[in-house]
C-alpha cells in the first residue's frame, strides 16, 4: 500500500526519504545532537514501523517504533530479555574500554546496570529493597527538603544576565536530590552528576576526554559507593537507598558486580532524566509562548505541563532487548538472539495514538500517556521523585520569575540513549 509522503521542505526531512530504508540506522548520535532525528522516526513509523538495521556501530539490531508495538515488547519480558543490557551496545567502546580497565589492573566485570538487567524472579527481589526510599510516603517527607533546596537554587540566580539553565538549575537540583536519596556527602553532591556523565557519555563528548579517563572515573565511583557500604552494612538501618540494599537479607549478599551495577542505574536513572526534563521544560515553554502564557495565567496546569514535558522531551530516547524466542511483531519474524530497540522517542510521537504529538500542549487530555517511564516490570522505579522534582521547581519559579527566557540554541548530547541538554542559554529579566 502507497502512503503518502508529508511536504516537509526541510532538509532532513529530504535526506530521511531519500535515504534507501534498508539504510536506515535511527541510532546515529549525531542526529540526536541536531535534533534531526524526527523525519527519520516519522518514515519509518509509516513504512517500516519494525525495521532491521543490518550493520551499525552497534551491530545489527531491530527498531520497534510505534506505539502499539513498543507495549507488546516491553510487557512482554518473557520474550524480550533484558539480561544482555538494556541499551545499545557500541561494540568499539566495549572493547577500548576492557583494554582501559586491563591496563589499570582492573578486570571489566560483568553486572551491567543492576536489576534493571535481570529478569524474573530475581529482578523482583532486587527492585523490592529499593523501592521502599521512593514509596510515596518517603517522597512526601523528601518533598520539604526539595521545596527548600529549589528555592535556595533560584535565589542564587543573576537577574538580568545569561546564565546556562542546566549547569545552575537542572544539575543542581537533580543533584541535591540524589545525595539526598543515597545520604550521600551533601558537599560532594556534583560528583554524581560528573560521574553520571562519565558513564554515558564517551571520550569527546560531555566531560570525558579519554578511555583512560573514563576509566579512572568508573573507578573512583565505585571505590566511593564501596565506602558507603562498608559504612551502613553493618549501621542501624536507614532510608537512603545504600542502607536498603545493605540490609534487605537478599540484596545484602549481593555481589560486587551487583552492586555495582545497581549503583549506575540509580546514579544514570536519578539525574540524567529529571535534569533533562527540567531543561526541556524550559525550552519547550519558549518554543512555545503560547503556552508559557497559559502556564502563567493558571499555575494549576504545572501536574500536566510536567507530564507533557515528559512525552515531548522523552529523556531516554530507547530501550533494547533481546529476543528469547522466534516472535513476529508486525508481519517480521524476529529470531532468538536478535536485539530488539524500542524507540520511546518515536513512540511518544506517534500520530495513531496522540493528537497532534509534535506539539507541545500543557493542557493535553490524558497528559500521563506517554512511554517515557517504560511499562511492564522495569517500569521506571523512580518516577514520582522525578514528578516530584519538576512539580516543587515550576511552583517555586512560578513564585519568582515572570519569564526564563531562551537566549540561544541549546548545545544537546550526543548519544541516541540519554536524549538531553549540555547546555541551555537564559536570562531572566526580572523577579516577580
């Protein structure tokens, strides 16, 4: 069947339908960095919505980028396994990075991202110990110290002059919270987020300037969060997050490699996504005025604008699996062993589900259906700490500043995982 082909006179939107779609390979970083991934997700959502790449950086893998399909793979967890890594592999940073910890002494051990890794049953177990610090009764009595913090961060703010939104604001806070939730030195917070980047990032992009240095980073995060388990392993139980592990009788005799493991997802979970919602809220809210002034004028529209922000700015652009058995998912036969991407990003966009999606509307009807927090058993584990934040820091700007204005392009990440801003230009011209 012919589909017809949206008159879209941009430049990328040529190149994506003239590109050949066997050629097709929507995991370029570069793309996401110019945020000229759109076209792409858009053909292939019409023409190819389970697509093959057959060679790639990552090695061969399918994308899965519509809507309905992306519920089938990740409710599925039977069939789609998330034990070989929830990401795309990059098969040459793997390897610079085993010859990189050989060289330190130090062998690359495997444990991936903690139980967001695993599958049933033990993937239950692990999430239980850490669920309870992000129960909703925990995030209530959190809320306080976050409200405090927030507005101690916007206080601090020049008026009048450009500052970048996501070193002042969106790390900052992001930051604050997760010491907070660790019970980490409150001092040494922005380490987190240096080593957040470092994990995600590689040598050349964010502040990563080598394998060596990579490694060293990896290193010294671990070594401290070792420190902070031999600390509470054996201390009165508290509700941070490492006494949880420490002392839930299953996770308590977790391997290192667990626990490592665990580590860098709550590390990676905790700040690049909240952070770089806050940051696109900002964007988006100048990208459309029309909305900021409805924001402006009934402050009760903060719970959906969150939301809303969410879907439109969909902070981790996928997640993969692999596939257990043969499945076929729209007319494809997918075999056992072969790596499935669910594209939220593409997902969050999709024109049978959500009206009008490329649009930013903070009074959407059903503001919560977005894919951004994945569903099935890895459901985000944290997202009510990262509505929680977005909520307390819009009330509190709301309260102090008439407008954030943009005052140029944002400088976004390269990486077709964390979907994100290394920097975001504003001024704010007055206090309210």
């Amino acid at each position: 069947m012919n589909i017809a082909v949206r008159i879209d006179p941009t430049p990328e939107a040529a190149e994506a339908y003239a590109t050949p779609l066997a050629d097709i390979n929507p995991a370029k970083s570069e793309r996401f960095q110019a945020d000229t991934i759109w076209p792409y997700f858009e053909r292939l959502r019409r023409e190819d919505p389970v697509h093959y790449t057959a060679a790639s950086e990552f090695g061969p893998y399918w994308s899965i980028t519509r809507w309905e399909d992306i519920m089938v793979v990740d409710t599925d967890h039977q069939t789609f396994s998330s034990a070989e890594g929830i990401g795309l592999p990059n098969l040459e940073a793997m390897a610079e990075q085993e010859k990189i910890f050989a060289q330190m002494g130090r062998e690359r051990r495997k444990g991936g991202a903690g139980f967001i890794t695993m599958d049933e049953p033990q993937h239950t177990v692990h999430r239980k110990a850490v669920s309870p610090t992000v129960a909703p009764a925990n995030i209530a009595s959190m809320a306080p110290v976050v409200r405090q913090r927030a507005g101690e961060i916007l206080d601090s703010l020049p008026i009048g002059q450009p500052f970048d939104w996501v070193d002042r604001v969106s790390k900052e806070l992001t930051a604050m919270t997760l010491a907070t939730l660790f019970d980490f030195p409150f001092e040494d917070r922005r380490k987190l987020t240096y080593w957040s980047d470092m994990f995600t990032n590689m040598p050349g992009h964010g502040p990563v300037k080598s394998w060596q240095h990579k490694g060293e980073a990896i290193t010294e995060c671990f070594a401290a969060f070792q420190g902070l388990w031999n600390e509470r392993v054996n201390a009165e139980p508290g509700i941070d997050l490492i006494s949880m592990l420490t002392h839930n009788p299953t996770t308590r005799t977790m391997s290192p490699d667990q626990y490592q493991g665990t580590v860098v997802l709550l590390i990676i979970g905790g700040n690049d996504t909240t952070r770089n919602t806050i940051s696109g809220s900002v964007f988006a809210l100048n990208k459309y005025p029309e909305q900021y002034d409805k924001l402006r004028a009934n402050p009760d529209l903060i719970t959906s604008m969150v939301s809303e922000t969410i879907r439109w700015q969909t902070p981790l652009a996928h997640m993969s699996r692999v596939a257990t058995r043969d499945v076929e998912i729209g007319g494809k036969t997918i075999k056992k062993g072969e790596r499935v991407v669910m594209w939220y990003v593409s997902g969050n966009r999709d024109e049978s589900v959500i009206t009008d999606p490329d649009a930013f509307i903070i009074d959407r009807a059903r503001s919560r259906q977005h894919l951004s927090f994945g569903f099935g058993i890895h459901r985000c584990v944290g997202n009510r700490v990262a509505e929680m934040q977005l909520t307390i820091i819009w009330e509190e700007i709301l309260k102090r500043f008439p407008r954030i204005t943009v005052v140029g392009e944002p400088t976004r990440t390269y990486s077709a995982f964390v979907h994100g801003y290394e920097s975001l230009p504003v001024i704010i011209p007055a206090r309210a």
